[in-house]
C-alpha cells in the first residue's frame, strides 16, 4: 500500500515537470518568434524608409522621365551625395539609416551644381559638367541634372562612352551657353557640345542650348572671318555645330530648344535608332550654314513635331542615311527640307528610304529638295515628299544635279543616280518657280511621279518662271496647277550602265 502510494506520488511530479517544461517551451518559442518579427518589421521599415527618399524624388519630372528609361544600379557612396536637384546653398540631407540588408536604388541623380557649379553665366562650369558626367556614367539609367533658373558657361565638351552604362538621361532644364573667347575655340573646332559611342542616350527638359553664333556669322562671302567685336579678335574660319552625336544607338533629343549656333544646331554622325521631337531650333533666316538638323551615315531616324528656324536647310539628310521618316515638321526661315548636296569631290553617295510629309513652309528659299554635285557616284532612291504645305516659298519643288554653291564648277559627266522619287498633295504658293528638275545628261532621273500638285504664284508683280524639267522622267498622276509638260513620259533610253562603284 505505501509503495503504491509512492508510484502514485512520483507520477503526479513527473507529470507536472512535464507541464512546466512543455510550458517553458511553449513560451520559449512564442518569445523567439516574437523577437523574429521585430526584427523583421525593423528591417522592413529602414527600407521603406530609403526606398521612400527615392518615391519622393520619383514624384520629379525628371526622376520619372528617368525611371521610364530603365532601373537603375546603385551609385555607391557618392549616390548619396548627388541626389535631388536643389542649388548649392540647401541643407545636406541627413546620412541614410543602417540597414541590417541593402536596399537597391532606383534612380541616380547628379546635379551639376553638386559638382561645383555656378550657374552665373560667367564662371565656366565646364569642369562641373565633366565630373558630373564621370559620376553619371557609372551608373545605369542615372540623370545628369541642369536645373532650370540658371545659366551655364561651358566650353567644347565631349561626354563619351563607349564604357559608360547605357540609358543615361541629360536633363536639361537651364540654360547652357557658349563662350565668345576666341582663345577657347583655338585654331577651330567642329562642335561646341558632343555626345559620342554611347548607347541609350537621351536628352530631355525645356532647357536651352545658347550658341551666341552672332559673332560667327557674316553678310560677306563665307570665307572671310566675322570679327568678336567685344575682344576686337577674330573667331576661327572653323565654325562649330551645337550639339553633336557620334556613333551612338538609340539616341532621344526632345523638349530642348537650339539656338543661335554658329553652325549647324543638331547633327547625327553615324547613329542609329534616333528619335528627335517636341523640340525647337531658333536662329535668323540670315545666320549663314546654320542647318537646323543635320543627318550623315545615320538610319532608323524620325524626327516629327519640330519648329525649325534658321539660316540654312531646317533639315539637311546626307550620305549613309537609310530609313528617316520626318513629319509634323513646321519649317521657316530656312532653305526648306534637303537631301544632299551629294557626291562632293567625285565622291559616292548613297540615300534611300526616306519619307517626308505633313510639313508647313514658310517663307523659305526651297520647299522640298534634292541636289548633287556633278561628278559623284552612287544613288538616291525611294524618297517620298507627301503632304507638303508651303507658303511664299521661292521654289517648292527641286532636283538640283548641278549644285555648286562656290564661284565656278567644271562640268562632269558622272552624277549620282536619282530614281523613284514621289511627290503627293503638294500645295500652297510660290514666289519664283513652282518646279525645277533638273537631272544629268549621263545619268538622268527615272521613276519620278506628281500627284494632286496645286501651286499658285504668291503676287502678280513677282518675276515668275515656269516650271522647268531637263532629263527627268517619270509620270503625271493627277493635273497639276500649273501644268507641268516637260516632265518626260517612261524611262530614259540614255541610262548608262553602272559600274560597282556606283552601286549602293
């Protein structure tokens, strides 16, 4: 009976340590889990906390212009120094809180007042916008910052790839201007601002590009040099474009306005998949060779949604352009829209695939226009001007393969070979000669074809011409106004057979 009663007794404490110890368990794990999700929930709010900086700056235009490009990587410890847009005076931003894990960026910002930047339109910035650029072009996807209110001086400068991370975005929202010191330009120099061998490049905002080009221009014959009153020195014969691409793939310019270049405004050198619109070239109808945009050896082109003001071809295409597409072009002052001059110097040229329509002249020297020089090689073929609406435009309509636009040129039997050009639904007035196609002997041109043409002379007492043909061939669609009757029916009997050089 009493070594029952013991068995009983020792069962009863072995079950309640059994309790107890289920019980310590029980809580042990529930306090673990406990400490686990503060942990947790620690973590997750350092990087809402971070990520939430990148929200807010996300709200910026330009940040969510940048972040349609692409995400980016994170930029290390200079990132952080560089964010936002602010000018040199605001507070530091306080230091990012530890985070027991990292949390990606999603955007780099580089504002060039963070580099040391004036903004004065006195100091040059050129050094800032350097250092900028080196830190952006680390970083995929990153933002160079020109911030708006603000102006910049900055000399020839060549933002270079080809190690620098794609889809880098230039935000251009002030205004950059260009030195008048001769002794910067030297001996002369090709472009002011060079974008080259980058990939994914886009520059974007409503800033200004402000090429101060008055110095550079004369009334006189081009080869004499315009005078920088302000320093009584002359500028070099060599004059700059503003801004230049250089073998870069996908390049975007939009929003931005041009102005005042010494040369041409805009030029592409060896580009591809380049998209160019909502932007604006400003300069006076007489600031010589200030092309508005300017192609060569380029394809995969559409500019459309452009004002273009200026003292040459609002958009000149020349050799190595396939695939351009331009339209919703307003062009005045200026010498219309122009493929060539091609063939310069006996050399081979080779255009095709372009389509120009649903463009406003006004007021300029040619509407739509090809010209070559005598004694080039190669062709230019499938061009389509559609839709063309001129206004007090001196000659719409022009095929030049006798272009020479010095004192005298020799005559040359060669010529670069023109076919398949058509022209639709051109209309509007002209001040000096509706249509003027005139082709080579050797090489006439072939597969021309006009459709619903209507030009009327702006003024009686203007001295008009009609229109004139020589060596062109091709076909009336539709009457036109007025009647074109020298163009040639079929194709020319005189075609010379073309050698390999001559074939594209």
């Amino acid at each position: 009976m009493l070594l029952n009663t013991r068995n009983i007794i020792a069962s009863n404490i072995a079950g309640k340590q059994r309790k107890d110890m289920a019980g310590f368990s029980l809580k042990g794990f529930v306090a673990t889990l406990l400490l686990i999700l503060l942990l947790l929930c620690y973590s997750f709010e350092v990087c809402e906390a971070r990520r939430g900086k990148h929200w807010k700056q996300r709200r910026l235009p330009a940040s969510s212009l940048a972040k349609k490009k692409g995400k980016g990587k994170s930029g290390g410890g200079s990132h952080n120094n560089h964010h936002g847009g602010g000018g040199g005076g605001g507070a530091k931003p306080a230091p990012p809180v530890p985070s027991p894990s990292p949390c990606p960026s999603n955007n780099s910002m580089y504002n060039v007042l963070d580099f040391g930047a004036k903004g004065d339109g006195v100091t040059d910035d050129t050094k800032a916008f350097e250092d900028a650029w080196i830190a952006a072009c680390q970083v995929e996807a990153s933002t160079v910052k020109v911030p708006s209110d603000y102006a910049f001086l900055v000399g020839p400068i060549s933002f270079s790839g080809p190690y620098c991370q794609p889809n880098i975005i230039f935000q251009l929202d002030g205004t950059i201007v260009a030195p008048t010191n001769s002794k910067i330009w030297s001996s002369g120099l090709l472009w002011w601002i060079e974008f080259t061998k980058l990939k994914g490049i886009t520059i974007q905002g409503h800033g200004t590009i402000e090429g101060r080009g008055s110095i550079w221009w004369s009334q006189s014959e081009p080869d004499n040099e315009p005078i920088n009153e302000n320093l009584g020195m002359k500028m070099p014969s060599i004059k700059p474009t503003a801004l230049r691409f250089y073998g870069s793939y996908n390049v975007t310019v939009t929003g931005i306005t041009i102005q005042n270049s010494p040369q041409c405004h805009l030029k592409f050198d060896n580009c591809e998949a380049v998209h160019v619109f909502n932007m604006s070239v400003a300069s006076p109808g007489d600031s010589l060779n200030t092309d508005g945009i300017h192609l060569q050896n380029s394809k995969d082109v559409a500019i459309h949604h452009c004002n273009l003001s200026c003292g040459d071809d609002c958009i000149s295409i020349q050799t190595g352009c396939n695939g351009v597409k331009i339209h919703n072009v307003n062009c005045g002052p200026g010498h219309g829209i122009s493929i060539g001059g091609l063939g310069r110097d006996n050399t081979k040229a080779c255009v095709s695939n372009i389509t120009v329509q649903d463009v406003n002249m006004y007021g300029t020297m040619t509407g739509v226009r090809i010209k070559t020089w005598q004694g080039g090689s190669g062709s230019v073929q499938n061009i389509r001007f559609s839709n063309i609406r001129v206004s007090e435009v001196q000659t719409p309509i022009v095929i030049d393969q006798f272009y020479c636009d010095r004192s005298s040129c020799k005559n040359q039997t060669n010529a670069v070979g023109l076919s398949s050009i058509a022209y639709e639904s051109i209309k509007g007035t002209y001040t000096v000669k509706p249509v003027h196609l005139a082709c080579s002997d050797n090489t006439p041109c072939s597969d021309i074809s006009l459709t619903e043409i209507e030009l009327q002379p702006m003024q009686e007492h203007y001295h008009m011409y009609d229109p004139f043909c020589w060596q062109a061939f091709g076909e009336l669609y539709t009457p036109t106004v007025p009647p074109i009757f020298c163009l040639q029916n079929g194709k020319p009997t005189s075609n010379r057979i073309l050698s390999d050089h001559d074939i594209c």
